[in-house]
C-alpha cells in the first residue's frame, strides 16, 4: 500500500496493512478543533473541579473531637517502647534493659479471657498490673510500683477491641466521598461525551505495555500506536499530574492552621486519619510487644557496659593480670594499696 | 510563608511583623520582648482594625493572605495568643489581659459567655490560655479547677493534665514554704499538699508512659522520699529519652550509688564513665566519677568483712576473686579522675592544694 499517507486523511483504522503496522509510526493528523473543543476545555474543567474539590473538602473536614484516652495513652506506651528499641537502648546497661525487655513484653492476659472483658476503662486491671510488677521486679529489681503504668505493650486487649474508632470513620470518608463521586460523575461524562477519541499524541514511542494506560477505552483499536492518547486516558493524565499544580497554585496551608492543629493534638483532640490510617492500639501494642520479645540481648553492644574500658583506654586492666593478681589477693591487696597510692601520689608529683 | 533565606534579623529588619512572629512560633523561640513589640506593631493594641490595615501594606509579596488588606481570622488569633503568652512571660499584665479578652471576644463570646465563666462548651484552647492567666497571678485554686474541668472532659488532654501537676506541685511549694514561715506547726498540710502533687503526677505518667519530662520530674519527688531505687527507674526512663546527656547520667549514677548495694555501686561507676566520656569537662561528673569508684571498693571492704565474720574462712578472699577486676578498674578510675583534677585545678594553686589534700586522702582509703 501507499507508504505515504496524505496528511489530511485521518483513518483510526488507516493503518491496518499487511506488514506489520506501528513499526513504521503512520502520523495521522489529529483535527484541531478537537484541540479546540475537548482538550483545552477538558483541561480547565478539571483545573476547576479540583480547586472546587478541595474547598468542598475543607467545608467537609470535621472538626476536631477528642481523642480516646487508650488511643492517646497507647501512643504514648509505644513511644517508650520504640525508645527502648531504638538506639538509646545501648546507654542503659544491659542487665536493666533486658530486664525492661521482659517486662514490657510480657503478656498481661491469656488469649482465652480477651473476649470477657468488654470494654472496661482499662483500670480494671489490678490484678494484671501486680503481674507486671512482679515480671518486673524479678527481671531488675525496679520496686516503683506506683507509677508502673499499668498496661504496657500487652495493654490489655479487652477494652482495646471495642476500641471506639467506628466513630472517626464516618467522618474521614467524607472529605473522601465528595473526591470519588466527582471523579465517577467526570469519568462517566467523558467516556461518555468522547467515546472513541483520540485527542493527543506524545512526542515518544511507547511500547505495546502502555497501551492500557494511553489508549483505554479504544478497545478495538489493537494496532493502534501507543503514544496516541484517548479521552479517557487523557482524564487520567491530567488528573494525576495536577496534583504538583495544585500544590503550587494553591499554596500551603497557612502556617496558623498547621500550628492548630498541633495545639489540638496537645489538648487532645485530633481529626482522625484517613480512614484506612486508623490507629488500632491492640494491634500496635501486640505488633510493638513481638518485636520486643524477638530481640536479643547479645545481638546489642551496651555502651554503659564498656563505658570504663573505653574510659580507661590502655590502662584497663588486662584479664590474665586480674587472674595472676588473683591468687595472691589477701596480701596482694595491701601491697597493691600501697602500690597505687604511691602510684597516684607520683603522678600528681609529677604534675606538679 | 517564610522563605529559606529569611533568618530572624532580616525579617526584623525588615519590619515584617507577621513573618517576625511565624519565624519565633515555628523555631519555638523564645524571645518574648520581641514579639511583644511586633506583636503590638502588628495588632495595633491602640486600635485593632485601623492599624491591621496600615500595618499590612508592608507585607512581603510573597504573603499569600488571600485578603491583603487585613489580618484573617486565624492569623490574628495566632498572633494575639503569641503575644499573650509573651506578655505574661515579660510581666505585662495589662496586654496580656487585653490580648486575652479580644482573644475571648473572637472565640467564647460566639457561644455568648459571660467573661469569667469557663463554661464547658468554650473552646479547649482559650481555657489552656485562662489556666495560664490564673497561674500567673498565683490563682492556683482556680487554675487547678479549670484544668480539673478539662481533663474531666476529655481525660486525653495532656496539656491539661501536665499543668496540673504543675500547679499542684507549686501548691505544695508555697504551702511548704508558708509553714516554715509560721513554723512547724502545719506539717500535716503541707505533706497533704505534697502527695496530692505526687498522686497527680503519677496519674499523669500511666496515662503518658512517654513523657520524659515527667520522669525526670518523678525521680525528684521519688528522691524526696528517699525512694532511691524508684528515682534510678524514673532516671533510667531519662536516660532512655536522652541518652546523650552527660548530666542525666551523673543523676543516674548518684541514684544507683547512694541506694547501695555492690550491683548498684558498679552500674554507679559504669554510669559516670558515660558520663564522663559524653562530656570531659563535666567536673561533677568526675568527682562522681571518683567517689563512685571509693564507694565501689568500700562495698567490697564491707562485704568481704561481713562475709568472713558470717560464712568464716574463704567468704572474703570469695569476693575479692570474683571482684578483683572491678577492684583494679576502680583503682584506675581514681586515678585517672584525680589526674584530671589536678590538671583542671591546675591554675590556680589554692584549689589544688585542696582537691590535692581530698585525692591524697581518697588514695589512702585505697
């Protein structure tokens, strides 16, 4: 056939030939009134309905409401936790860590009464707090029973399973309703209104694995060059890579109302996530407290444990010495005193 | 916003007041004589609306208020509760009353309030505010009523809480110093006073495990009870938030050592090398440093004593072999800690004479 197609003729299916097509790109020309009339329009459609979608989603934002308490003290519980876990875990020495590791991931009730306890305020548990005083003092000798906060990691899961976050998701989903439904409605209308389009072509071959994201909605259309854009796909593009111009157009939030929001969280009321991002504290604090139970003590280097050695350099003992000096320890000791007192007494002679 | 390249003397320079006061808020300065004086440049504290507008018209380009020609809502706010907490820092009573009651005029007053109610429906962040305001003037009845209230209402209110310790721990203060005064005969008071502070703080702490600062508040009440091992925990959970701090593990170490016993002294000593080691020039720290070690050897002296007397024969020689290795490092940390001191005190020959005589005697404690 010709292999010089005449510019004018704009065939979608003009180039079904007997040689294998879309190796030798076939321009066809795109109409400038579809241009015109859909992909300039479309483009300000959409920058509008987004500026339109965010101011909808700050009047549908909920206000902030009170944070439940377990949530807040669960937080709280895990930031201990991820403390002792993380690096400043080395600066306590280790038989007081390991002993924190025990306690704080010991299990305050068998799974079999988890059910039982319906949603009590999480002081009902006398006799699990003498449990985790008892796991504690045995591991390190910490008598500090009144402040021992009383449901770490193992936190107890009965009342953490009733754990009010039903609440906060209606609220979350709306901001997010009002974003789907205009995307559904928009959707609809184009591949309506455009069906079979193509509106632009990107200035790059494409391989054959774009051709679901570029040119949905033509389903017949098997031989058609990827970088040839259909209506549906070209709602997609936009829609996504709106969103840094968005971002520039429409600023960041004012620093007073970031700032608010941190003074909310202090005051404990929080806005809720999003609604996938809800904070489940049994879960965490179980997630938190297998962690903790996995680690080991001899996989840690406590610095507190070499703190003098390194203090002291070459001048620490050496261990063969200590064995040596061992034997004759009754009597070695005087003369030892003796030793270092001249020892240190001779120094400071020579300071001076 | 605030670009990159505005650092705090450019800003004032430029008698940007709002970004002035954003800058302090977000780096939480505290310069509270400056956003006093911006503060009152930007509010127009004579006249609001008059001067928000001449004020405005020097604002950067780069302010994206959507209306330039006068402050929004919320960027008023922020300033005028800025500049309240400033004045209250500074001692002026009379702007902060003011700021509080135009602060109160734009929340509460939607609700239709009357002025010193704190009624339960008024916003959380004004009340924080209020409660500020009482403890200033010493109010502490009334401020711990509020925060009472507020925790009451949504017992995750961590400022609330806090500031109740606080203001039940300054009750306890000036009761005690307020039966010195007029002598000892309210001791019974003023130890009421002290356990309800310690009562609040420890609902505080099993409600925020992770507050730091309330630990390190704690080890100071454990320690006024002489509760020595409750205080090393509590420092321990310090220790933990600040690993890097020399002077919390000095605290530590004192803990560990003056509650006894051969395990403490050693975690003692090995605590005040850290600390040692994480500040050089922290001379407390190796005074510690050596004292720790004495206490160490005269743990070992008490034990291999008793031991002998109780067990008889090898009960001593026992715990000098399985401590003659701590015993060699503790001699070396004396030494190594009096060599530094002397080196320290190297100046100024009558403190070396003195710490010379405190070594001399320490060495033939040895």
């Amino acid at each position: 056939m010709s292999s010089t197609p005449t510019p004018g003729s704009v065939f979608v299916h003009g180039h079904r030939r007997d040689h294998p097509p879309a190796r030798t790109s076939q321009t066809l020309l795109l109409d400038s009134q579809i241009r015109d009339w859909v992909v300039l329009p479309l483009l300000v459609i959409m920058i509008c309905a987004g500026m339109l979608r965010s101011q909808v989603g700050r009047l549908l934002r909920p206000s902030p409401r009170p944070m439940p308490n377990l949530d807040a003290r669960a937080r709280s519980a895990l930031l201990r936790v991820s403390r002792l876990r993380a690096g400043a875990g080395c600066y306590l020495s280790s038989s007081r860590w390991e002993a924190r590791r025990v306690a704080w991931s010991a299990r305050a009730y068998d799974d079999g009464r988890v059910g039982g306890g319906g949603g009590g305020g999480g002081e009902d548990g006398s006799a699990e707090r003498k449990i985790q005083d008892d796991a504690r003092r045995e591991g390190g000798g910490d008598s500090n029973d009144a402040m021992t906060p009383s449901l770490v990691p193992g936190m107890d899961p009965s009342t953490m399973m009733v754990s009010p976050t039903e609440r906060g998701r209606n609220d979350g989903m709306k901001g997010n309703m009002a974003a789907m439904v205009q995307n559904m409605v928009m959707m609809q209308g184009i591949s309506h209104f455009f069906r079979g389009f193509v509106l632009v072509k990107v200035p790059f071959p494409l391989t054959r694995g774009f051709k679901q994201m570029f040119q949905r909605g033509l389903y017949d259309l098997t031989t058609l060059d990827t970088s040839y854009v259909s209506s549906v796909s070209w709602y997609f593009l936009v829609m996504f890579g709106l969103r840094a111009f968005f971002r520039l157009a429409m600023g960041d939030p004012l620093q007073e109302e970031v700032e608010g929001n941190e003074i909310q969280r202090e005051l404990g009321r929080d806005y809720g996530g999003p609604p996938g991002a809800q904070f489940d504290a049994a879960k965490a604090l179980r997630t938190e407290a297998d962690n903790l139970e996995l680690i080991n003590v001899r996989s840690r280097r406590f610095k507190i444990d070499d703190a003098e050695k390194i203090l002291l350099g070459k001048r620490y003992p050496k261990k063969k010495k200590v064995k040596e000096s061992g034997d004759d320890v009754l009597f070695g000791l005087a003369s030892g005193k003796n030793k270092s007192s001249s020892a240190s007494s001779s120094r400071h002679k020579k300071r001076e | 916003m605030i670009g990159p390249e505005d650092d705090l003397p450019t800003l004032i320079g430029r008698n940007d007041h709002i970004n002035v006061l954003r800058y302090i808020r977000a780096h939480k300065l505290r310069k509270p004589r400056t956003v006093v004086f911006h503060g009152r440049a930007l509010l127009g504290i004579t006249n609001d609306v008059n001067d928000d507008a001449s004020s405005s018209g020097t604002y950067p380009p780069s302010f994206p208020s959507s209306s330039p020609s006068s402050l929004g809502d919320a960027e008023r706010l922020s300033a005028l509760e800025q500049v309240f907490v400033s004045a209250l820092d500074v001692g002026e009573i009379s702007l902060a009353d003011r700021c509080l009651d135009d602060i109160r005029i734009a929340v509460v007053s939607g609700g239709g309030g009357d002025p010193s109610s704190s009624s339960s429906s008024s916003s959380s962040r004004y009340r924080r505010l209020l409660g500020m305001r009482h403890e200033s003037r010493g109010e502490y009845d009334d401020a711990y009523a509020l925060y009472d209230e507020m925790t009451n209402e949504n017992p995750s209110n961590a400022h609330a809480a806090r500031r109740k310790y606080c203001v039940a721990h300054a009750t306890a203060a000036t009761t005690t110093a307020a039966a010195g005064r007029a002598t000892a005969g309210k001791g019974d008071d003023n130890r009421r006073a002290d356990v309800i502070a310690a009562k609040t703080l420890d609902d505080y702490l099993r409600d925020r495990p992770g507050d730091v600062a309330a630990w390190y508040e704690m080890a100071d009440v454990c320690l006024s009870t002489c509760d020595y091992d409750g205080a090393a925990y509590c420092l321990e959970e310090v220790v933990l938030g600040c690993p890097l701090d020399s002077s919390v593990h000095v605290r530590l170490a004192e803990a560990y050592c003056t509650g006894g016993g051969l395990a403490n002294a050693k975690l003692g000593r090995k605590h005040m090398a850290m600390a040692v080691r994480l500040d050089p020039d922290n001379l407390r720290a190796w005074y510690g440093l050596i004292a720790s070690a004495e206490g160490y050897l005269e743990e070992v002296d008490r034990i291999s004593k008793s031991g002998g007397k109780n067990v008889g024969g090898g009960g001593g020689g026992n715990i000098r072999d399985a401590e003659g290795e701590g015993i060699e490092v503790a001699r070396e940390l004396i030494m190594l800690g009096g060599g530094k001191l002397v080196r320290v005190y190297g100046g100024s020959s009558k403190m070396k004479s003195i710490v010379e005589r405190m070594l001399k005697e320490s060495s033939e404690m040895l």
